[in-house]
C-alpha cells in the first residue's frame, strides 16, 4: 500500500527496526540508569519519527543525541533529568537559530566532499566496532545470526530483520521462561507525558548548557546534518533534502520533544543505513515504528522494561554491524586525486575518536591542500 509518497507493506514493516542498535541501549540508559520518565521519552521518539516518515518521506532516523546520552548515562549520579531536558532546549534553540538565518548552509558549503565522505565513513566503521563489542559478550548468538542475516539479505523473500527479531526473541525467553509470565502480565494503562519545563533549575540549565549541550555541536554538526544529507541525497536523489530543512526539524522537534519530558533527538547517517539495508526505501518505516513507540508510551509505558528483554545485547550489535557495513560501504575514497583520499582517510580516522575534530581536521587539510599549501 502506498499513501502520500510512503509505502507501508512487509518490506518497510522490517526496514523500521533498523536502527535498533542504536536506540534500544541510548533507551534503557536512560529509563534505568537516569530515572526518565519512559512516557515522556517514548512519545517525543514516536511523534517525531512519524513527523519526520510524512515530512521527508525517505527513512531519515530519529536517534538520541550520542554525546549527550552517553555522558548523562555514565555520569547519572551528578546529571539530573532537568539537566539532560535543558541540553535539549538548548541545542533545539541552536539549530532552529542555524537553520532560520542559513548559517548552517554556509557551513555545508565550505565542507568538501571528501571531508563528508569521510565523516560517513568514520560513522560506518564506529558503527562496526561498536556492533562488535556489544556481539563479544555472546559470541555463538552473534555468530549465529550474522551469518543468517548475511543468507536472508541475499534473498529478498524473507525480510531478515523479522527473521532477527524473532530470534532475539526465542533465545531471551529460552533463557528466561519468566518473561512469558511478565509479558502475560503486561496491562494497558493510559498514561501523557508530563510537561517538563517547570521543572528545569538554574543549576540544570547550567550543566545541561556547558557540560551536554556544548560537547553536543560538532557531533550534531558532522552526522546529523551533514552525513545525513549526503546520505540521504545520494541514496534518494528523487527526494533529496537540504541541511537548512534538518536544522530546523532538530531544533522544532528538540525544543518540543524536551518540554514533554523527552530526551535530546537527532537525525544520523548510520541510523538511515541500517533502516536501508534492511529493507526501508521511504518515510513508511519511521511512521511504522513511530506508531509503535507512540503506542508503548502512551499505553504500555510500565512494562517498557518487559519489552526490552526480547533485544538480546549481542543481537542488537549485529544490527548495528550490518547498519555500519551499509555505511561505510557507501563512501566513495577513491578519487582520482590522492590529496582527496588523504582528506577522507584523515577525517575517517579522527571521527573514531572525536566526530567533530575528525571535521575539522578533514577540512584544515583540504583547503591547505587547494591553496598549496601543502603537497602530498
């Protein structure tokens, strides 16, 4: 069936979890780890996924913001719920500011080509090593399931990702017969988010400003914006965006989302890959899977963690090998110029370990590069 530009069928159907490697553990840090609201979490993710699947109508992912979530996860003692909802006004704040006066278009037109590409490379080989770790703490489930997605994905009778899911499922409760009884449990209880906005301190502001918010920029900048567009357009020339058109959404949907009790949200290049690579070619996917967000928030919210169980670690880490082999099979180093490949090997490298000195650095070498400044 197709409505309005997105198809919703089997195929999207199965596209729409493939950025669960990413989101799933960004989820549980936050719920179990930070004390957030799963309400209010829950229906941001899914409001805007089905915002961004009718709007760009091309799988463009709604991730949370990685800089941020990891550092309030691993730092929740001292970072509090109010601090993690300032960072995300004030990077909605940001972006909406970069978007509507078209500073951020000016950026990307200084960004070469080869500091894009390998902006998308570093984020399909971080995707990789990530997947790896996450698959190492169950090796025999991984190795399992990356070669039956590697048989499924040459066919495209069986959608792998529900053959995966399915799976991930019967070992978690082979492995824990108590989660049917949990999951026989689950009931149904209307809950809405809470407005979180009299609810941010000084202090929280403070912290969520210069100790999130700030650390946030460059990340946002390299893959939220810049990769996603050069993904997006090269895999969608039909239905190309721009970067003005995604800075704004991250500022609408981060400045309402936060104000709903919902974490810090950004677009990502490898998110979009792996929605590709199992099977999403339009914004029906994220609308699929917005539904389904929306739907847990608002009715099952109390038994999120239930639900969670069914994602083995190590199966979500195949996911996300698969969405960085996508990826990074995708960036194109091969110029004919050997100073471009240089660019693109040098910013590949550095994003591994910080995405936004990878950019700045990828772009210091390309334009000593055309100004003779250098010769390699």
């Amino acid at each position: 069936m197709r409505i309005g530009g997105n198809a919703y069928d089997l195929r999207e159907f199965a596209g729409a979890f493939g950025d669960l490697g990413t989101l799933i553990p960004f989820l549980v840090g936050y719920i179990t780890v930070n004390r957030m609201d799963p309400c209010g979490v829950l229906v941001a993710f899914g409001l805007f996924k089905i915002a961004a699947g009718l709007y760009f109508k091309t799988p463009v992912p709604i991730q949370p913001m990685k800089a941020i979530g990891t550092a309030a996860i691993t730092h929740a003692a001292t970072i509090s719920p109010g601090a993690i909802w300032a960072s995300g006004l004030f990077t909605g704040a940001f972006w909406l500011v970069m978007g509507l006066t078209g500073m951020v278009g000016w950026i990307a037109r200084i960004t070469s080509r080869p500091v894009v590409q390998g902006l998308v490379l570093g984020l399909g080989l971080g995707f990789i090593l990530e997947g790896v770790r996450m698959m190492a703490g169950d090796p025999l489930l991984a190795g399992v399931a990356v070669v039956l997605t590697f048989v499924l994905l040459s066919s495209d009778r069986v959608p792998a990702m529900l053959i995966l899911l399915g799976l991930g499922a019967t070992v978690a409760i082979a492995r824990e017969p108590g989660l049917l009884g949990e999951l026989g449990r689950m009931s149904f209880q209307v809950r809405v988010p809470e407005l979180a906005l009299t609810r941010i301190g000084w202090q929280d502001l403070a912290v969520g400003i210069v100790v999130l918010g700030l650390p946030q920029v460059a990340l946002t900048l390299g893959n939220a914006i810049i990769a996603t567009v050069e993904e997006n357009n090269t895999l969608f020339p039909d239905r190309r965006i721009t970067v003005k058109a995604v800075a704004v959404d991250h500022g609408i949907m981060n400045l309402v989302g936060t104000s709903l009790g919902g974490v810090p949200m950004c677009h990502g290049a490898g998110g979009m890959a792996g929605h590709v690579r199992f099977g999403a070619r339009t914004g029906g996917a994220l609308v699929i899977l917005g539904a389904l967000i929306l739907f847990i928030g608002l009715f099952l919210s109390d038994s999120v963690a239930t639900l969670f169980k069914q994602f083995p670690r190590s199966l979500l880490g195949v996911i996300l090998l698969f969405g960085g082999l996508e990826l990074a099979a995708g960036a194109h180093g091969n110029g004919s110029q050997r100073g471009d490949r240089y660019v693109v090997l040098l910013t590949a490298g550095i994003s591994l370990w910080n995405m936004g000195a990878g950019y700045l650095a990828g772009l210091a070498l390309w334009h000593a590069l055309q100004r003779e400044w250098l010769r390699i």
